[in-house]
C-alpha cells in the first residue's frame, strides 16, 4: 500500500513540476519549487456562501518562485476540483504578504 501511495505522490509531483517547467526553470528546480511548495504554510478558508475553499499559501521568498506558482495555482484553478464529500471548489491563490 505504501508502495502506491509513494508512485501516487511521485506522479502528481513530476505533473505539476511539468507545469513550472520554463526556459528559466529547469525540471530540478521545477522539482524543488513544488518541495518547497508543500513544506509553505498556508491558510484553509472556507467560504461557504460561495462554495470555494480557498486555499491561501504564503509566498515564496523569490519574485520569480512566486511567478511560476501563480502560473501551476491558475492551472490548478481552471481544472475546478472540488474538495471531495462538498460542494466547495478549491481555488489555489498566493497570500499577498509577499512580494511579486
């Protein structure tokens, strides 16, 4: 079981550093972005007069990190996924305490 889960996680990884893949930003730095990534704190709001859970991830250190994870949150927006057992669709967005 560990074993799936382990492929499960490496193949969304490798999808999503795909998508910051750039001329700027190679597929280890891509790599490390999303690692980086999943190791931020962020902020859980639901906003159930909407229906959105927002998902609001405190900004990288780096203008240009923060670039391309605005890029992966608006594709990540645009699949609309719902937290599953709601009606709340998950939108991705970077917190504005940082800078662009």
């Amino acid at each position: 079981f560990l074993d799936t889960v382990s492929m499960i996680a490496y193949r969304a990884e490798t999808a999503m550093a795909a998508q910051l893949k750039s001329e700027t930003i190679d597929m280890p730095a891509a790599r490390q972005l999303i690692l980086d990534l999943c190791s931020t704190e962020a902020d859980i709001l639901p906003d159930k007069d909407n229906n959105i859970l927002r998902v609001r991830v405190h900004g990288a250190s780096r203008p240009a990190a923060n670039r391309a994870l605005e890029k992966l949150f608006s594709t990540l927006n645009e699949a609309e996924v719902f937290y599953p057992g709601t009606d709340l669709q998950v939108c991705y967005e970077l917190s504005a305490r940082r800078g662009k």
